[in-house]
C-alpha cells in the first residue's frame, strides 16, 4: 500500500492506495483508445486490400492447375502488389488487438507471397519442359530423325588382365 498525504489550506487527507495502481490522466487513456482505434482501421483497410489481392492469387493457381502458362510479370506484379500492403502494415504503429491483428496480416502477406513464389516455379518448371519438348521437335524437323550410329571397329582390345605396378 501507499500513503498519500493530500494538503489544501487547513484540510489534511491521508489516502491509502494500492502499489499496482496507475495514475492515468482521463485525456491520456481516451487519446490511447481513439489511435488503438485508427490503428484498427487501418489494420481492416489494408486486409480488405489483401483479399482482393488474394482473389488473384487464386484465379493464377486455376489458370496453372488447369495446364495454362503464365507469364512472368504476372506473378511480379502481383508479388509487388502484395508487398506494398505489407509496407503498409508496416508503417501502421498499433498497440494491444491492433498490433496482433497487424502482426495476423503481416503473417497472412507473406503466405501469399509464398504461393506465388511456389506457383511460379511450377510455371517455369513446365515452361522448361515445353520448351525443350518443343526445341527438340525442331531439331528432329530440321535434320530429320536421328538413327544410331553405326558400330566402327576400334583398334582398343578389351581384355580381363590387369597390369599392376609396384
């Protein structure tokens, strides 16, 4: 406990209060409720951002699945776009339920950009096989199809003695 001695004029007061206990200016505590709540605002204004972007993300991962190809900057593009939202988080100063539900979003960007970069590399991967797939029927149309050589005897005898050195 502590003892607080209050004095006005001829008026003495004790008051006996409790160690944990805060002396918070009412002004202070309606300033720290009012930026928790900007905080929270902005906080929902980037993660409705997010699920716009999200929808994208999605209508990729249907395009790859269903065999189509995708360019590159499809997935650049959309992988900056996601980044500007985390930007944003970023620059949001939140305290209590909007830091965590910041730290959620924050979470929840990267995930995103995760699949992007794992679809991405599907995309190449098949990208790659077509590709080859394609330069080798080329190659066959333009010299024709390749035959196996023909066995030329070599002067090299093959046998099962070993020569050993000491």
């Amino acid at each position: 406990m502590i003892k607080i001695k209050v004095s006005h004029g001829s008026y003495h007061h004790e008051i006996n209060v409790p160690s944990q206990s805060t002396f918070e200016d009412p002004a202070s505590k309606e300033r720290k409720i009012e930026h928790t709540l900007i905080a929270t605002k902005e906080v929902l204004y980037v993660r409705t951002e997010v699920d716009k972007l999200y929808q994208k993300v999605i209508g990729l991962e249907r395009i790859i699945s269903g065999g189509a190809k995708v360019e590159d900057k499809e997935f650049v593009v959309l992988t900056e776009l996601l980044m500007v939202q985390l930007l944003k988080l970023d620059s949001i100063v939140a305290e209590g339920e909007a830091k965590m539900q910041r730290g959620i979003e924050v979470r929840r960007v990267q995930s995103y950009v995760d699949i992007i970069d794992n679809m991405k590399a599907r995309n190449s991967a098949a990208n790659n096989a077509v590709s080859l797939i394609n330069k080798w029927e080329a190659f066959e149309s333009e010299h024709g199809r390749l035959k196996s050589p023909i066995t030329i005897q070599s002067s090299t005898v093959i046998t099962q003695e070993w020569e050993q050195f000491e």
